[in-house]
C-alpha cells in the first residue's frame, strides 16, 4: 500500500504541473487559432485520439495488469511476447491506415499534410504503450511522470516557438497545431524506449522463467480486445461527437460558423479548464489498475473495499472545492484563453459534467482491476446513448441549442459515473454507502 500512495503522490505531483502547461498550451492554441481555428482543431482531435487508440492497442492495461500479477521471473518473457504482437500489430495497421485514410471525409477542409503526418503516431504508440504498461505494472511512476511531463513541455516550447517567430495562414496554423502534439508524442516515444531498453539490458542479467506463449498471448488479449473495444467505442463516439453536436446546431438556426465558434468555446476553453484537476483522477487511474488487480488476484476484498472508500474520499475532497472555484470565477479564468462571457456560462453549467467525470476516472481503473471491462463497455454504451439522444433532442431546439448539449454532456457523466459505482460495489461486496458493515467476501 506505501507503494501505492507513494506512486499517486508521485504522478499527482508531476501531473499538476503537467496540467499547468497544458492550460498554457491551450491558451497558445486558442490566442493563434481564434474561435473558429480552435473549433477546428478540437473538431479533429477526437479522430487523432481514435487513431492513437488503436496503435496502442490498450497494451499499457493488459501488460500493467499481467505484470502486476506475475512474479518478476516472468517478466521477460511476459515482455517478448507483448512486442513481438505490437510488431504484427503494427505492421497490420500501418498498411490499412495508408490505405484508407486518404478517404476518410474527417479530413476535408484541413491541410493536406494533416492525414499524413497523424500515420506517424501508428508505431510511435505502439511502442510506447509497451513500455509504458511495463513501468505500470512495476509500480514505477517516475517513469510514466516524467513521460506524461515530457508529452506537455515539448508541445508548448513547439507552439510558442513556431507561432512566435513564423507567420502561418489560418490552414496552416491548425496543421502546425497539431504537429506539434504529434511532436511530443515522438519525444515520449524516444524517452521511454531508451529507458525500457536500458532497463530491459538489466532483466537478462537476471534468471528468468518462461510462461506458455499461448497463455501469455490469451491473457493479454483477454485484456487488450475488449478493453480496446471499450477505448475504440468511446474514441469513435467521441470522434463523431463534435459534427454531432454542430449538426443539431445547424439545425436549430445556426451557421455551421457559429456552430463551430460555440463547440471551440465549450471545449477548448470550457472543458479545457474544467479538467485541469483531472491529473488527479488520471494519477490515480494509472496506479490503481495494477494495484486492484494484484489485490484482487489475492482475494483480499477488505483491502480492496478500504482502497474504495478512500479513494471515494479522496475524490470528493478535491472534486467538490474545485467545482465551486471554477463556478465562481468562471469569467476571469475563461478570459485567460479570450474574451468571451459565453464560454464562461459554459463553464459554470457543467460542473456535474466535471465532478462526476473525477469519480469516473479512478472507478474505471478498479473496474479494469476487477475484470470487469465488459460491464465499464455496456455502461459507455448506455450513458453514451442517453447523452447523444438528448443532443438530438434538446440541441435542435432554438429554444436549448448549446444548453440542450450541456444538459446531455451533465446527463452522461452522471449516469456513467453512477453505474460504475454499482458494479464496483457489487463486486466487492461492500454496500453503496460503505457505511458500518463492509461485508467480506470470500468467493
């Protein structure tokens, strides 16, 4: 356990001053890209997350969470046949990306270059994910602090650098935008490979004992296929999220213009601002999946209920004071990025949408933990339906517009967060106000 709160102060740490550069690369990208410019660029980023999700494979959950439950005289072996999958993986996706991205309509209207320099983070990801879920799975944060560091500091010294001493076109721009996040990513990339293969060079040293290929590659697939189904469901409904939303907006009266000025505004100020406390959240999702999983591989449901509620806890106690500084300075901290009264309505109407997405975040890591990724996928699927379904709604109304998708936005946080809760209650069978009586469970 010291491991463990040592391992979330470490990221927490490193995360909030991660978070504090990535609100200054906000601002850069929303000073240089103006309204429109940003609602394009926050309009393809979901499509580059997709992109991202498959090269990963979700190899960084499988691998912790084998890692986490094997001895370290299998980690060796473990290793070997996680990357010789990446290679085939990758080599499989290289080919169908180059193949079909030239006719993916998501593209149009954004430079040509775009389609083809987003094929770079296919092996840059995939590399990454093993060495990341490697340093996971041995509990060692510094690593992955460092990295996610490293991820933010490079974007920002390349933003400010390029749109400070050249002068690009409004096309140009949204291209260099995202070149620089795809240069960070490479800078990540070459920090935890050298690493990986530093410390990779140490493990040979070292005896080590082989597992089955079979069961090796059946217990990380049993992990990375649905897991990467969940991550593809939420990076695809994500990715169709913003012409949803501009459509219904459309629809309601708007220009396609102003649709996307508004939906920049919501998510590139707004949200953007609104997440910044979620480095704790993402800090504890990193350490709990391979925490939850070696507890639970031995069945120590009090350890597992303890871990609960203090994270419930601990969640609550910087969730809740952090809502109400967002919704009292809504205005001059929305001013930041630019000047719009707008943007900061956005901001104070979504702090369900904020609160609940902290508790979602470190109960998705015990649900992975427990195995229980098929019910974190049907419960997307559900909040996802209910949100789109009342942006279809709402948003189409003159009368709700942006309102109607802020409501639907509150509505699906809420609801996922809330069906998490149960099934990670359930499971280890602690009653959902983990009051007196927390009930062990032995089978």
């Amino acid at each position: 356990m010291a491991i463990f709160y040592k391992g979330i102060l470490f990221l927490a740490a490193s995360a909030f001053l991660g978070e504090g550069v990535e609100l200054l690369i906000n601002m850069i990208v929303a000073k240089e890209l103006g309204s429109h410019g940003l609602g394009l660029y926050m309009s393809i980023l979901p499509t580059i997350y997709l992109i991202v999700l498959l090269s990963s494979f979700e190899l960084p959950v499988s691998i912790s969470k084998f890692v986490a439950e094997k001895e370290e005289k299998f980690h060796r072996n473990i290793l070997y046949h996680a990357i010789t999958i990446t290679i085939i993986f990758t080599s499989i996706l290289l080919v169908v990306a180059t193949v079909i991205l030239p006719f993916i309509p998501v593209f149009n209207g954004y430079h040509p270059y775009t389609r083809w320099i987003v094929i770079l983070l296919i092996p840059v990801m995939s590399f990454t994910a093993v060495a990341r879920g490697y340093f996971m799975g041995r509990h060692q944060m510094g690593k992955i602090a460092v990295a996610n560091f490293l991820r933010k500091s490079v974007q920002l010294i390349l933003l400010f650098v390029l749109f400070r001493f050249i002068q690009f076109d409004p096309e140009t721009s949204v291209l260099i935008a995202i070149a620089t996040f795809i240069g960070s990513e490479i800078a990540v990339f070459i920090y935890l490979i050298y690493t990986f293969i530093f410390q990779f060079q140490q493990m040979r040293r070292l005896p080590f004992s082989n597992l089955n290929r079979k069961y090796v590659r059946k217990n990380l697939m049993a992990v990375s296929v649905p897991t990467t189904a969940l991550r593809l469901f939420s990076a695809f409904t994500g990715a169709i999220q913003p012409f949803l939303i501009k459509a219904a907006l459309v629809q309601s009266g708007m220009s396609d213009t102003i649709a996307t000025e508004h939906y920049g505004m919501l998510m590139g100020v707004a949200v953007a601002i609104g997440f910044f406390p979620a480095f704790i959240a993402h800090s504890l999702m990193i350490v709990l999946i391979p925490a939850v999983s070696k507890i639970y591989s031995e069945k120590d449901y009090l350890s597992l209920q303890k871990m609960l509620s203090q994270v419930m806890k601990l969640t609550f106690l910087y969730g809740v004071p952090a809502v109400v500084i967002f919704y009292i300075f809504a205005r001059p901290l929305s001013s930041l990025f630019f000047e719009s009264s707008i943007a900061a309505v956005y901001l104070q109407m979504l702090w369900p949408f904020f609160l609940f997405h902290f508790f979602v975040m470190p109960l998705q890591a015990f649900l992975f933990g427990l195995g229980l990724i098929k019910d974190t996928f049907i419960h997307a699927i559900w909040s996802t339906a209910v949100s789109f379904a009342i942006v279809l709604i709402l948003a189409k109304m003159p009368e709700w517009r942006m309102e109607g998708v802020i409501i639907a936005m509150n509505t699906g946080s809420v609801l996922l967060a809330l069906m998490h809760y149960l099934s990670v209650c359930k499971k280890i069978g602690v009653s959902i106000f983990m009051k007196k009586g927390l009930i062990h469970k032995n089978n």
